[in-house]
C-alpha cells in the first residue's frame, strides 16, 4: 500500500475504535508543495508530498497522537511554521548543523534539511530527514531537550505508516510501542 491508501485505513480505523481521535484530524487542503519546496530548498519526496495531500493535522493546540509514541501529525502548513520555528531558534547554526552529512545520522542541533512531520505539542517532532544518502527520506525523532536526534526510526513515511496500521490492526508493535485506546474513545500508546 502507498501512503494515501495507508492513511486512509489509518483514519477509517480510528473512526470506529477511536473516534475522539479521528474527530481532531482535519480534513486536508491542497498544499503549495512547489512553495514548499523553495522554502525547504529540496525536493520533496513523492510519500512526503501524498501525506501532505491525504492529511490535513489537527486545529492548533489539539493533539492526536496518530503515530507512536505520542505523535500528532502536522499538514504542509504545520510544518512549514514548525520549520520555520527551528530556523528562528538554531540561526546561529543555521548554514553549519552540528550533523553529520548523510540522511538517518546523528546530529545535535536541528538540520535544515529535516522536515517535520508531527510533533507531541511540546518540542519534539518526528522530521523526515532529506540529507543526502541512502537513507534520504527516513524518519528521525527530534528530542528538543537534548537537541538531538540518534538514529532511525523509520525507513520512511511509508514504512511508518504501514507500522501503524498493523499496530491498529493486528495488536503488534509499532517501533517501541503498542496501540491501546482510552475508554473515552482516544488512541493511546504505551511504550514496552
């Protein structure tokens, strides 16, 4: 399955075992992915530009942790202001990361070249890195209070949403965690 054919499944899922959850996610507006891209300065991956297309986010301040371990995904705009954010606060290293050169690397200040695609409402996101490489397009975890990403955690969008779904769908772990939902109607997921 591609990506629009996962989130689909995704929120056709949430909405009958998780409807508080499917209930924040907004439905998506066509984004200006060339806009985005001459912003970012890099081309966008074809799974990157159908997330954009298919999900549209949450309004501000809501969370829906769609993807593990607390995530809730960002539309084009979300993360073009979430960018936007990391360019105002890491200026000073701005042209000059503390990163190595190559996608799924360590690095300990934000990279330019990562995008964010989700966030947990506080200051760590899920970006999706397009340094160049192999590994260009996976998916790191950005954890604000170390300033610092390890290694990871996805090969790519479509394989993280693939993990979700068979999180949802047959109970199995997706990355370190698994997915429960709350008895008011909101998908949790708790670390093991």
């Amino acid at each position: 399955m591609d990506v629009t054919e996962l989130w689909t499944k995704i929120v056709l899922w949430l909405g009958e075992h998780a409807p508080v959850t499917a209930a924040a996610l907004r439905p998506p507006s066509p984004p200006d992915l060339a806009e985005l891209e001459a912003e970012f300065a890099v081309d966008l991956p074809e799974e990157l530009r159908k997330l954009w297309t298919c999900c549209g986010g949450t309004d501000t301040d809501v969370l829906a942790d769609v993807l593990p371990p607390f995530y809730t995904p960002y539309s084009a705009d979300e993360a073009l202001r979430a960018w936007r954010e990391h360019r105002r606060t890491w200026m000073a290293r701005w042209e000059r990361p503390a990163c190595d050169y190559y996608a799924g690397s360590p690095g300990s200040s934000f990279h330019p070249a990562w995008i964010p695609i989700a966030g947990d409402g506080f200051a760590d996101e899920l970006v999706v890195d397009l340094r160049p490489g192999p590994l260009r397009g996976c998916v790191l975890e950005w954890e604000q209070e170390t300033a610092q990403v390890l290694r990871p955690e996805w090969q790519g969008v479509t394989t993280m949403l693939s993990d979700v779904y068979r999180a949802l769908t047959e109970g199995v772990p997706a990355g370190h965690s698994y997915a429960t939902v709350t008895e008011d109607g909101r998908l949790d997921w708790q670390i093991r």
